[in-house]
C-alpha cells in the first residue's frame, strides 16, 4: 500500500530502521487503515504522539500516549525525548508526509483533529512507537478501530522489556500522589452501580468509573467478578479534591475507564 504524492524511498536511514525494528514493524503491519488514507505533509513533530501540519492543523495521534516532556512545573518524563525523535525519524523516512484516516471522533476538547497515521508502506505509525516501548496503549471510545491491533504491539514491547518497559511504570494505587496519566495496580473492594454509571472501588484512596454510556461496552460477567481480584487501569487520573468534589468516605482520585483495553484483571 502506498499513498499517492508519496513516494518510494529506499533510503540506508530507512533500511537501518526496518533492520533494527523488524518484530515491532511485523505488529505495526497488522493495523491495517480503516479507510482510504489522507495525503498530508508534516510542518513539524510536537512531541511523541503530536504533529503540527503544514494547513496548520495539529493532530493527535489515535491510540498511543507518549510520556510528556516538560511543561507547567513538571519535569520531562522518562523516554519522552524518545518518542520525540523516533516519530520525527519515522516522519522523515516518508519524506516528511504521512497518510492520515481521521478517528470516528475527529477532535478532541482542544480542538485537535484525531487521526491514525501511516506511512508509506501502510504500517501503522501509533503501533510502530507502542512496538517500540516509546507510549502506552490508549482507547477512547468511539476511536477503537485499531485497538486490539495496537494493543499486541504494546504487549510485545513490554514482554521484550523495550523502552519506557525497561523498568516497569506501574504503580501500586498506595503510591499514587498526583493527577495525570497512570498505569495503575490494586486490589478491587468493592463494585457499584447507579445512574452515573459503575463505580469500582479500589483498595487505597482511587476509584475507577465507567460512564453509564460506555457500561455495555464492558463483560458483564467480568464486572461481576471483580470484587477482591487484582486489576491494571490505565488512564487520566483525576484528583476530585482540587475539584471539591470529595465527600466524606469517597475517595480523592478517579480514573475514568474509556474502554475495555484500559482494565486488565491479573492472575
């Protein structure tokens, strides 16, 4: 598969690159386009999971998270810089265009457009940086078409202990200390549901929710045996104090479930 306006190009930079990354490129095959691909050139790359387009579009790529470099107080995440310049090299291998097919939700609150990106021979651009170590899997609903796809790219990324796996970023719920993206660890206490939706209430201080929208989307039979197994979450945390939102025996954080990709129970 190859875009039109793109052209081939069998460049040693590029050759190197499928050379040193041929398992992840493998699982970034497998995310083949939804639809017929857009045609775009890249002015610039923001960071790992953002480019700037020469319209003046920005895009957020569909499906990875890349850890975040450094902004409002916060230090530069671990392989952040990374992600950075291996989509900046991934770009530039495809001669500094990309094909983009728009997500089913086209922006996001910021006025985004969401989209998957692919290069010139039709690999996925998200699963070739989750194969790689380089972001975590994420899926918002309505964008999942490519999900189960990139999710295997991530799982062989962390099997092989590549990139930001090399030391595990899982933390137990007992450390959790700040809003923003976590992938997080704990024993399930309870589970409720009432018209906001299902609440799973976590050992320690945090709360998963899943919207009364997005319930359905979910195993029943699943949700039913949570209480007292270990789960993984992943998601945007989101601290309910600075919201005032925390009542008497509530707990402080919430993480919003998108998605079943984002709820993992373990052994």
């Amino acid at each position: 598969m190859v875009f039109h306006g793109i052209a081939k190009k069998a460049s040693l930079v590029g050759a190197f690159f499928l050379l040193v990354n041929f398992a992840s490129d493998l699982s970034a095959a497998t995310c083949s386009a939804p639809r017929s691909p857009e045609t775009v050139r890249v002015a610039r790359v923001v960071d790992g999971d953002t480019l700037k387009l020469a319209d003046g579009r920005s895009v957020r790529l569909i499906g990875v998270n890349a850890p975040e470099l450094a902004h409002h107080g916060r230090p530069v995440e671990p392989f952040a810089e990374a992600a950075r310049r291996r989509l900046q090299q991934l770009v530039a291998a495809n001669d500094g265009e990309v094909g983009l097919v728009p997500g089913r939700q086209g922006k996001d609150r910021y006025g985004r457009t969401l989209a998957h990106a692919f290069d010139s021979s039709g690999a996925n651009i998200e699963a070739q940086l989750l194969g790689e170590g380089l972001g975590y899997l994420v899926a918002v609903a309505p964008n999942t078409e490519l999900t189960t796809c990139q999710q295997a790219a991530e799982r062989q990324a962390r099997a092989a202990g590549l990139g930001l796996w090399k030391r595990s970023p899982v933390q137990a719920v007992e450390q959790l200390h700040q809003g923003g993206f976590a992938v997080l660890r704990g024993r399930v206490a309870e589970v409720q549901r009432n018209r906001g939706g299902l609440w799973i209430e976590m050992d320690g201080s945090l709360v998963l929710r899943i919207d009364s929208r997005q319930v359905s989307r979910f195993d029943k039979s699943l949700l039913g045996s949570l209480r007292g197994r270990t789960v993984e979450a992943r998601g945007w945390v989101i601290d309910r104090a600075e919201r005032g939102g925390v009542k008497p025996g509530q707990a402080r954080w919430m993480l919003p479930l998108t998605d079943p990709a984002m709820l993992e129970v373990l052994p």
